[in-house]
C-alpha cells in the first residue's frame, strides 16, 4: 500500500508519539522511511532599536548552530529508532523555511506516498494565533496524510 513514508519531527514529545507511530506502520508495510526536521527562518523583526543589525548578526549565527545540533540530535534519535524497528530510514534537515513548505516539497523530491506528523489539535484562537502546519500540509497536499494526535 505505502512504500515510502515522510515523518516530520520538531523533536517535540507530541512529535515523538508520530515518529513512533510511523515508524510501526513502516515496519508492518515494509516501507521506508525519509525524516524531515526543519528550522523555521530567523525571527528577524523580534529585534528592534538602532543596534539591532549588529545584535541580531551574532545572534542569527547562534541561531542557525543551534538549529543545525538540534536537528542532529533529533535526528539521529529517528534514525537509532528507525534501525531498532528494522526500517530503512533516511533523515533531511532544511532551514530557513516553513515546515509545511519543506514538507511539501520533500515529499514532491522523494516520492513519498504517505506523510506521517503529529498535531496538537488546537481549535479556535489557538489555531489562529499558534498556525497549524499539519492544517496547512493537510490543505496544499496530493497525498495522504497521517495525523498523530
């Protein structure tokens, strides 16, 4: 049925609960599997004043770093637990974008027939305030979704 499933991760404990759940369909399918995590664009409007170009250099390097070991770490984390279910797994970390644009295109570039993500639920002014790259993955694309809550 699948054969190749896209598993995205923030790294977050919800997210843990998609990895898991993907990765056990992946494992009863046969399926690989490609992890996305990815780091959203620098927050460049939260600095203000007349020092914020400098400032905000140093920080944007502090920020890609540490976005780059998080990732790391995230995923190689799926990748120790892709090998403990016996799936083949593959991981990509992209920066600087949206994570449902990334997502998107990554399953587009790998031929993913499945993407599986994790989502809070969050309903109302929740939503609306926080987004929902799940609702939006769910809204812009040609193949199915698996939502973890």
């Amino acid at each position: 049925m699948y054969t190749h499933l896209l598993i995205a991760t923030d790294g977050s404990e919800l997210a843990d609960n998609g990895v898991a759940h993907g990765l056990a369909l992946a494992s009863r399918l046969g399926a690989t599997v490609t992890f996305i995590h990815v780091t959203e664009p620098f927050p460049i409007f939260a600095w203000g004043g007349t020092m914020a170009g400098y400032a905000a250099g140093d920080e944007f390097v502090a920020y890609q770093e540490g976005g780059r070991r998080y990732a790391k770490d995230v995923l190689d984390k799926c990748k120790a637990s892709a090998e403990l279910a016996n799936v083949r797994a593959e991981v990509v970390h992209i920066e600087d974008k949206k994570p449902a644009e990334a997502i998107l295109e990554l399953s587009k570039a790998e031929g993913c027939d499945l993407i599986v993500m994790a989502s809070h639920g969050r309903r109302g002014l929740g939503r609306l305030l926080l987004g929902s790259q799940t609702a939006e993955v769910l809204s812009l694309t040609e193949i199915p979704v698996l939502v973890v809550r």
